[in-house]
C-alpha cells in the first residue's frame, strides 16, 4: 500500500518539477524543479523496489543500490550546474548587460 | 492505519513543499523549501524500508545541496544573471496541462506494475554470503553492481575537473572556493571546532556499520565532507590549491584502487571487478575505505566551487 | 512495569508533540524573526527532549538509549548555534519581516 502511495507521490512530484523547470525564468529555480523530478523519479524506484521486498528484505536492494548512486550523480550534476551559473553571474558583473 | 495514516501525511507534507519550492516568489525561499523537502523525503525513504537511501538523502540531498544552494542564491542575490521572460498565462495553462498528463502516465505505470512484482531480493539474499558483507545494499554496490558504483565514482571525479575548469581567467590552480575569515569567537566559530572531531567519529561508525547495516562510503563521505565545510566557513581551514598534487590524489585514489582492483580481477579471476573468494573482503573494504575518502574531498570541493582570481579578494 | 513504561512513553511523547505543536504555531504566528526563533529553539529542544527521554525506556538496552541521548545532545548544539546565527543576520540586515 505505502509502496503506490509514494509511487503516486513521486509521478506527480516529476509533474511539479517538469513545470517548474518550464515555466520559472530564474536558473536557480530551474536547478532545484529538476531535482524535485530527479526526487520524483527516485522515488519511483523505491516504489519499485518496496514491491519486491522479499527474503526477509524490506525492499528489493538492487534499485535501492541504483537509487543511492544516482542521488550522488544528482548532486554532483547540480554542483556543476551551479557553478556554471555563478560563472555566468560573475562574467555578466564584469560587463553590464547590452540591452 | 496509523501507518496509513503516517503515509498521507508525510506525502501532503513533501507534495506541499515541492509546490512551496517550485512556486516561491525568491530562490532563498525556494532553496529553504527544497531543504524541508529532502528531510521529508528521507522520511518517506525510511517508510519505504530504504534506510540507506534515507541517511544519503538527509545527508547529500538537504544538507550538502542545501549548503550549495543557499550560498548559490546569496551570491546570484548580489549580482544577479539576466532571465528570460516568464511564460503568458495562456503557455502556463498549457505546460501545467502537459505536465499532469506526464504525471498522470507515470501514475498509471505505477498502478499497472505486474503483479507478483519481480525481484532480485531472493537472488541478492542467495549469493550475500560470497561478498563477505551483511548489507544487501552494499553487496549490491561492493559486489554484484559493482560497475555502477565504479562509474558513479569517477563520474564525481569528472565532476570536480567540470568545476575547477569553470575557473576565471587568472584562478587556476589557486584555493577553491570564496576565501572565508577566520572567525574566532561566536557561535559558528564554537560549531566548527566543537563539531568535527563528533563529526568523524560519527562518519567512521557509520563507514564501518555499513558492511553489514545501513551505512556506507556515501554517508560517511557526505558527513566527512560537511565538517571539512564546516571548518571551511568558520575559515579555520583553508583547503589546498587545486593544483596541490595531493589534492588531486586525494579526489582520484578511490576511483584509482577501484579500477586497478578491477583489474587484479582480470588477472586473477578472468574478469573485470571480480574478487579473490580469499581476497573478497579485505579488498572491498580497501575500496570502500578508499572511496569514501575520496568522495568526502571531492563533495566539499563540489560545494566549495571553482578558484577565484587572486587579485579580487 | 512494562504498562507503566507505556504509558510514561504516551505521555512524554505527547507533550513533546504539544510543545512542537506550540513552536510550529508561534513560527508562524509571531510578528518577528526574533521572537520566532524563540518559540521555535525552545519548543524544539524541550519537544525534541521530552519524545527522547519518552522513547528512552523502548529502547531495549543501554547503548541504544545512550544514541538516542546523543542525538537529542547534538540537536541542541545545533540549535544552540544556528539561532544566535539567523538572530545576528537578522539583526544585521534590519529589515522588517
């Protein structure tokens, strides 16, 4: 039962994070949807893996595994992009902004 | 029912929070949301029997992205970066339409999952007792997905070189990271002296418990490097510069012994990643000691960012 | 004895889960930063307090509690420095809420 629930909960959060990703202008904001839907689709996973618990496991531990890895990549991938958007702020301090 | 119950009110909560982040007029208080959100999210993550996932979540999610963030959104505060126009309300509708119909097709690939669900958990039980360990988690990362964790490595490997390489004109190879002042008295100054020797005491129970309970490398490392941070904001310690060939071993030795492991496995087994039967256990807990320690310097790097220019100061 | 135990745990947890309650209310009804993290550094570490020490006889050992014990400690180091932090900003940046 918890195991739907927090699949539904994670479909909608990659909905929530797919619109804000589209529709906020702000890059800060753009970073943080696309990890509210990387949130999201992890939590598919645990859904996924919950409905295998077997052999006295609470879940399946191979998408558990995967789900741990991609949460470090996730923010690793979010560092970078952060740092490219600090670069963009200090390259655009330096020259004022053409239009 | 009360599990139930504990269930809807944790998805409301993190539902709620994720609307808060992505509708929050400033990215202060979107990146405050998001921090509230990942806490929650470990929550649902022990509630979905995933400890592991939980203590990664809480520790790299909320708290290092929450760092990262926040210091983002106070400096994009000071000089802002040019935006787009926001979409017209009659393009907003439009998405908002486009992203419930995604919502609703992952939704409905929930509902129709097969049934009996297929699972690895009876094999990743069966062969447990060959990888020496007694989490099946970190059998699964140590051993029968080894690749993976190997890949995830070096990809923050890459990821460092990505951020050091976003360094201005006239940084490179200088410290990472804005410069801190030392400070000497007052709270923050009291945290980050009173807090990592815990800290690290914390990071190695939880390194060590990690081979048999929930725990691990990640945990560890992401605790490591918080307190390298934390010691880093009150300006007591001031990282090597980037081109320290020490540094540069320190982010690259876990990611290295993994590989040349690998390819030990090669030599001795006839395959890439495979252990010694007599060797299985002393040879991951190189690498899992290994890893973590390197993983711990390249997070706090990740967050420290690139060198700055020497003369900005 | 164990009966005892229980209910000693319902009602510590529950007055942890009023003064939580209470500092939620006052985080958001309280006009200013200040008097917000007042109610909230106090609610939390006597709220936080009060579940612990509730929890303690559950337990089942030692060593467990000892953790648990810990964690309410490192909560209220926590607590402790960040409050004076945001209360120094706030005081710093002057602006009303």
């Amino acid at each position: 039962m918890s195991a739907t629930l927090y699949g539904l909960l994670g479909a909608a959060l990659v909905g929530i994070g797919l619109f804000g990703l589209l529709v906020r202008p702000s890059h800060l904001l753009r970073i943080l949807s696309f990890n509210l839907l990387g949130g999201g689709v992890f939590l598919v996973f645990g859904a996924v893996a919950r409905r295998g618990a077997g052999a006295g496991l609470p879940g399946d531990p191979v998408p558990q595994a995967l789900v741990l890895t991609g949460i470090v990549v996730a923010f690793a991938a979010t560092a970078l992009a952060v740092m490219l958007l600090l670069r963009l702020s200090a390259e655009s301090a330096k020259r004022p902004d053409p239009s | 029912m009360t599990g139930l119950l504990a269930d809807l009110l944790i998805g409301a909560a993190i539902l709620a929070l994720a609307a808060g982040t992505v509708t929050a007029r400033s990215a202060f208080t979107a990146t405050a949301f998001f921090i509230a959100y990942g806490l929650l999210l470990a929550l649902a993550w022990v509630r979905l029997g995933a400890v592991d996932i939980a203590l990664t979540e809480a520790a790299i999610s909320a708290g290092l992205s929450g760092l990262l963030l926040l210091g983002a959104a106070s400096r994009l505060a000071a000089c802002p970066v040019a935006e787009e126009r926001a979409p017209g309300p009659v393009l907003k509708a439009l998405i908002g339409l486009c992203c419930a119909a995604v919502s609703a097709a992952v939704g409905y690939a929930i509902l129709s999952l097969p049934e009996p669900a297929p699972s690895l958990a009876e094999e990743a039980m069966a062969h447990l007792s060959v990888t020496a360990l007694g989490n099946p988690v970190a059998g699964v990362l140590m051993s029968y997905r080894a690749l993976d964790t190997l890949l995830e490595a070096a990809v923050v490997v890459l990821a460092v070189i990505g951020v050091w390489s976003l360094a201005p004109a006239g940084g490179w190879g200088g410290v990472p990271g804005p410069i801190h002042p030392r400070i000497e008295q007052g709270p923050l100054a009291l945290l980050a002296r009173l807090l990592p020797p815990i800290g690290i005491v914390v990071a190695f129970h939880i390194l060590w418990v990690g081979s048999y309970a929930p725990g691990g490398k990640f945990q560890a490392a992401a605790i490591l490097a918080a307190m390298w941070l934390l010691a880093w904001l009150a300006g007591l310690a001031t990282p090597p510069r980037i081109s320290s060939r020490r540094l540069r071993l320190a982010i690259s030795a876990g990611t290295g012994l993994f590989l040349a492991i690998g390819m030990f496995g090669v030599l001795a087994e006839g395959a890439f990643l495979a252990y010694p039967p007599a060797l299985t256990k002393a040879l991951m807990l190189a690498v899992e000691f290994a890893l973590a320690g390197s993983i711990a310097v390249a997070l706090a790097l990740l967050v420290m960012g690139p060198p700055e220019p020497e003369d900005r100061a | 004895m164990s009966l005892l135990l229980d209910t000693f745990t319902i009602l510590a947890v529950l007055a942890g889960l009023f003064f939580f309650a209470a500092g939620t209310a006052g985080l958001l009804r309280f006009p200013d930063t200040s008097s917000r993290l007042h109610a909230l550094t106090k609610a939390d570490n006597l709220g936080l307090g009060l579940i612990v020490l509730g929890l303690l006889p559950q337990m089942g050992g030692v060593l467990p509690a000892l953790k648990l014990l810990v964690i309410w400690g490192l909560a209220l180091l926590a607590g402790a420095t960040v409050g004076p932090l945001i209360a120094r900003l706030a005081r710093q940046e002057d602006a009303p809420p």
